[in-house]
C-alpha cells in the first residue's frame, strides 16, 4: 500500500474510505466526550468563543446547552479571574496547558456556575483539529473534594506537629514510619535516628515481656491499648508516659499501621510521690501531736478547771482559755494536715442537708441561718470534707460578725455554686488577698480554718473567692465546674 495510512491503518488517498474513517472517527470522539466525567468544552482560537460542550459541563457550570454556546470561555470564571483565564487560554495557543490547578501568579483556578457558586477546577486543555477548524479542548474537573481531604489532611498534620504529645506511627512490625516534634523533644532522638528502626528502642528494662506480650496482642487483636509505659530517653533518663495505641486498617479491612498518643507524666507522678512522703510525715506530725500534745495539754486543762472549782481565780480561768485555744490551734492543723491536694471518693451530696449538719456542730450562740438553696440541690463531693469547709465559715462568720450575726447560703448569681453570705462588718478589701494564707488572722481566731477551707475546696477542683455580701458584710463564693453538679 503506497498511499499514507491514518491512524486506523486505511489509506487515507482513498476518498471514500476517508470518508468512512471521518464519520466513525468523529461518532467515536462524540461518545467519548459525552460520556467523559470531565466538564469538555472546545473554543475558538481567535475569539475565544465556546462552540461545543458535553453534559457534563452543562451540568458542572448549571447553564443549557444553548446558553453555553456563544458565551466567551472567560465568563465561566469569576469577575475577578477573567483576565487570567484570558491569558491561560492564549497561552495554549503555544503550549499544551496542564493539568493545572492555578494561574500564573499562583491563585487557585474557579469557574462560576449559573447559581453564583465559585467552584475550584483543575484544567488541561490543548489544541484540535476538527475538519478545517483549530479548537482549544479544555476539560474542567471539580476538585472541591480533593482540596477539602487535602485542607483537612493539612490541619491534621499541623495538629499533630504542634501537639503537645508525643504521636508517632509505626509500621505492623513495631518500625517508626513517622515520628512529630513532641516525640523528638521528649525521646531526644531526632526523626532520622528512629525511621525504620522498631519501638524497642524506647525500651527501658522495666516492663517484663509479658506486659509486652499483652500489648502486642491487642493491638494486632484490633484493639485498643491503654496504659503507663516506662520509657528510656536517648540520654538514658527514664520518662513516664500515659499511652494509647490504636490500630489503623487500609482499605482491604487489614491492619497496616498503629498509631501511639502518649502524654509525658513524669513530672506528675515525681510530684504524686513528693506528696506520698510530704503525707506520710504529716501522718507521721499528727500522730506526734496527738500523744505527746494533746494528751499532756488535756491533762493541764482537766487540772486547771478543778482548781477553778476549789479556788477560783481570774489568772487560772484566763489560763484554760488559753490553754483552749491551744487546743482549737492544734485541731485546726490536724485538719489542715489531713485535707491532701486530691478528692478521689466525691459522690452525690445534698448539699442544704450538709449545710445544715455543719451549722449544727458550730457553736453560733444567737446567730441566725438561712438557706435558700433548693432542698434538691446535688454537688459531687466528699461530704465530711465539704462539711469541715461550711463549719469553718460560719465559725469565721459567728467569731467576726458578732453573737448575732446573720448568716445565710445562697446560690451564686452566675456559673454553678454557692456563697456564704453574713451582715457583719465585712473584710478590708485591701487584706482579702491573704485571709487564706495559713497562720493568717485579721482579728481573733487561729487563722488557719479559711486556709483549710481553701485547700478542700481546691482539693475539689473548686474556687473560692472572698468578696462583700449585699448586705456590706463578709461573701465567700464557692465557684463550681458544670461537671461537678447536678
């Protein structure tokens, strides 16, 4: 066959089967394009004008057919992007274009739909030849989802590096395949050092190979793992970490990868032991003030009080006050020793019925109580404790308001909680910043039962806060977290 064959293989000299190979060619072309996901339109080289489209496109850009053709390329793309959907466009004159999702200056690339909607597209267009015309083919694809998977995966990965704990990503095998800046910092090995190396690494002789084997076997069960883990650092410093390990599946159903969140907990438990020996000598102090104190004091009262009996005297009664006192001191720094920084037994507590068990154990003389709290108001708390912290401020109230104080609890106007309110004479505001300090009285007292009142109410994840009262007296606000109320 000397003639020029096409790219059917027919001789393209003969009329007719040139003929046969133009019409299945442009039937088979006409498919294509209809049946395309991509949006495809065909402009004119010289004026831009758009002459064909598919269903696709009219669907993508929310115009007919009809409306379509004739419109100038540049009116499918925002105001603001025509003149460089105008100069993309001239350049395909030159050069194929794309795929490209952006503009020479680097701006994302939309096409306006007949509802107003901006649509991000990706582009590649090239130049045809169609019988005796030159055509720019352009194909628009929506690519909202793939920006959104790809904003999201940017955050994740922003999260995870800027997270405070330590994550990290390992193959089925244990191998690192992914390490952030948190587990470099608290490890002290860089990325490049544990890439491809296993977990062991971290190991720190601690853990026997059956709480290994415990992990490793949830997790390749599917599950979850929760725990602490004692790790070694790259200096050989031991850290504590609170781990979770969670399996993550492909998309067979099978498990490719885990991924480990742990939270660096060595300081705290090096302060959960600093408390433990602080508690064991204050456990130690009290049994001391208990036997060699209060029994020989005790005894020095008993005495006195008889001699009153036999002999009274002014010097020996302002003796058994004092003597008294000491005591009171010494039972407030009893309770004070024993209150400790945490409440681990908090439950549901009427609170208007501690309310009134306290003021029942308070010696308030004339003073009056009003409660106006519902009866069935519920905080979780430890009730002894949250006791302890009411008689405390009614004794504050009764010892600084007056024999006749009136004292009355009542629900804070805002957030959860309460206050202890009294119409006494109130606190200087320029000594409210100390009245908690141990050891601190403003008038009579020890100074120590506003200072236990604060430490229980910390120990509960409380505030509490010393202000006035309406009516000019003394206000202490007990603030509650939501969590802790029902």
């Amino acid at each position: 066959m000397d003639g020029p064959i096409d790219g059917f293989g027919h001789d393209r000299t003969d009329p007719s089967v040139e003929a046969i190979s133009t019409e299945a060619f442009a039937v088979g072309m006409k498919t294509v394009i209809e049946q395309s996901s991509d949006a495809i339109i065909f402009t004119e080289v010289e004026t831009g004008s758009i002459v064909i489209v598919n269903d696709t496109a009219t669907r993508l850009f929310e115009r007919k057919r009809e409306t379509l053709i004739g419109m100038n390329q540049s009116e499918l793309h925002p105001a603001n992007e025509r003149a460089s959907s105008i100069q993309l466009f001239c350049g395909c004159a030159r050069a194929r274009i794309g795929p490209t999702t952006r503009y020479d200056d680097g701006s994302q690339i939309h096409i306006i739909t007949g509802s107003d909607t901006h649509i991000p597209v990706e582009i590649n267009a090239s130049l045809v030849d169609i019988g005796d015309r030159t055509l720019i083919q352009a194909h628009f694809r929506d690519i909202s989802d793939r920006l959104d998977v790809e904003r999201e995966r940017k955050v994740f990965q922003r999260a995870v590096e800027q997270a405070g704990h330590s994550i990290f990503i390992t193959d089925i095998q244990g191998r690192f395949e992914y390490v952030n800046p948190a587990f470099e910092r608290i490890s002290g090995y860089s990325e490049d050092e544990v890439l491809g190396k296993r977990t062991s690494l971290l190991k720190s002789g601690v853990h026997d190979d059956a709480f290994y084997q415990h992990l490793w076997g949830t997790i390749l069960a599917g599950e979850i793992w929760q725990g602490e883990l004692i790790n070694k650092s790259k200096d050989g410093e031991r850290y504590v970490i609170e781990q979770t390990i969670a399996p993550i599946h492909n998309h067979t159903g099978s498990i490719e990868w885990f991924v480990a969140v742990n939270r660096d907990i060595t300081d705290r438990k090096r302060r959960e032991r600093q408390l433990k020996r602080e508690r064991e000598r204050l456990e130690e102090f009290a049994s001391t003030v208990t036997h060699d104190l209060r029994t020989p004091l005790s005894l020095a009262i008993g005495q006195l009080e008889f001699a009153m009996e036999t002999d009274p005297r002014p010097e020996i009664d302002r003796a058994i006050e004092a003597l008294e006192q000491m005591n009171e001191l010494i039972h407030e720094l009893l309770t004070l020793s024993k209150q400790g920084e945490t409440v681990d037994d908090a439950s549901p507590v009427d609170i208007v019925e501690c309310v009134e068990n306290a003021w029942s154990h308070v010696d308030t003389t004339d003073a009056s109580l009003s409660i106006g709290i519902d009866t069935d108001h519920v905080i979780d708390a430890d009730a002894d404790r949250l006791e302890i912290l009411l008689r405390n401020l009614f004794t504050n109230a009764v010892e600084h308001g007056g024999e006749w104080v009136a004292v009355e609890v009542v629900p804070l106007d805002e957030g959860e909680g309460f206050a202890v309110d009294d119409d006494g004479s109130g606190i200087d505001p320029t000594h409210r910043a100390r009245i908690f300090d141990a050891g601190v009285s403003l008038e009579q007292g020890s100074g120590y039962g506003l200072s236990i009142v604060q430490q229980i109410a910390q120990a509960h994840g409380w505030t509490v806060e010393a202000t006035e009262s309406p009516s000019g007296g003394a206000r202490f606000a007990i603030q509650i977290p939501q969590a802790h109320t029902e």
